[in-house]
C-alpha cells in the first residue's frame, strides 16, 4: 500500500510539473517534450545569410533543376510593361473555340525555341515517350504502353479526338494531361513558352521519322 501511495504522489507531482502551468509566465526556458519544429536551423527569405560572398539568404535554383509551381516569368509580371499573352497561348485554344493548328500562330518559331523543347522533352517526357518520342522510354520496359509521338497517325484517343492531333491538342495535353490520368499535367512545372516548345520539338520528331521512313522506302525499292 505504501508504495501505491508513493508513486501516486509521483504521478501528481509530475501531471502537475508538465500539464499544470502550461501559459503561465516563467522566466526559465520552458521544456517542451513536443517542439513540433516551433525552432529550426534555418534562414528565412529576405534575410541575411553570412556564408554567402553576396550575403543574401535567398538563392537561385540550382542549374538545370526541374522548376516546380507558378510563379514563372516573373520578370514580365513585374515589369512597368507586362506583355499580355493571348488565350490562344495559354489555353491551345483561340476564342472560337477552335484548337490552335500551327506553333507559329501564337509564338515565334526558330532554333532557340526547338532547343528549349529538347531540353523540356528531354527532362519531362523521354523518361516515357523515349528520346526519340518513338514510346519506347524507361516505362516502356515495365509493361507500358506510352504513345509514339513521332507518329502523327498514333497520337490520338488520349483525350477527347482521334487521328492526327493539332499542335493546339498537343499543347493541351502536355498541359491538362490524359484523361485516364495515366499522363499527367505538366502546367506546374513548364511555362506556356515551355510547352509549344515541346509541342515544336515534337513536330519536329514528326518530320525527323518521316524523312527517315521516306528513305528506307526509296532504299527498299
């Protein structure tokens, strides 16, 4: 009985030590048995970081890292003259309602903006599509089927068409993703330019496989 009465007291003693003057004022370091990281060794933004020569906190990402969120040309939404996109551009849509048929009606095509589509294939898509969007990417060897880009004749039934598909579905499915949800949206991670970048570079595998197939053709013959 003594010893039942003992560790009772102790049991009171230490309720009332952890749970009986929590929110009152102390100046002792209070101990918390939770922290639930109210404390952490880190640099918030915008202050001053010493380690670095410029000594800011806040850093650029690192080169080549894969961009994930919105908040992408910022330089052009603070800018004193904002350059306003057309739905067209955002959407792979014109107005009518009507898809986007070519690239070139809603950005300027050359070599730098192809080169900024095999970049963004290269990270975001070639893992299943393959390097040379023929489908036969990394995926391929687990029992997958990803589409064979480099044929416009097999691009269709991944959302609401059939077919051939224009540049502007191409673009929407490289944004909204596949309706079976095996593909999935990319808009998080690629600016509009990124997309029809994509979108170019994909027309551009297109043509490589069809000079390719026109070839072997001629050689048979």
């Amino acid at each position: 009985m003594r010893y039942f009465i003992a560790i009772y007291i102790i049991l009171i003693v230490l309720t009332v030590s952890i749970l009986g003057f929590r929110g009152s004022t102390s100046k002792n370091t209070p101990v918390e048995v939770f922290p639930d990281m109210d404390r952490q060794a880190k640099f918030k933004a915008q202050t001053v970081n010493p380690i670095f020569s410029d000594g800011s906190a806040d850093r650029l990402p690192v080169l080549g890292t894969a961009s994930r969120g919105n908040a992408y040309d910022l330089e052009n939404v603070f800018s004193s003259k904002p350059v306003l996109k057309s739905h067209a551009f955002k959407t792979g849509k014109a107005l009518s309602g009507d898809w986007v048929k070519n690239t070139s009606s809603v950005v300027k095509v050359d070599l730098p903006l192809i080169r900024l589509g095999k970049e963004k294939y290269d990270i975001h898509c070639s893992v299943c599509h393959g390097e040379y969007g023929n489908g036969l990417g990394v995926l391929s060897k687990f029992g997958l089927a990803p589409r064979n880009l480099s044929d416009p004749s097999q691009m269709g039934t991944y959302l609401e068409s059939s077919g051939e598909w224009t540049d502007g579905q191409i673009y929407h499915a490289i944004s909204m993703g596949s309706a079976s949800g095996i593909m999935l949206g990319l808009s998080d991670k690629l600016t509009p330019q990124e997309r029809w970048a994509i979108v170019l570079y994909v027309r551009t595998l297109q043509n490589f496989v069809g000079q390719a197939t026109t070839s072997s053709k001629k050689m048979g013959s």
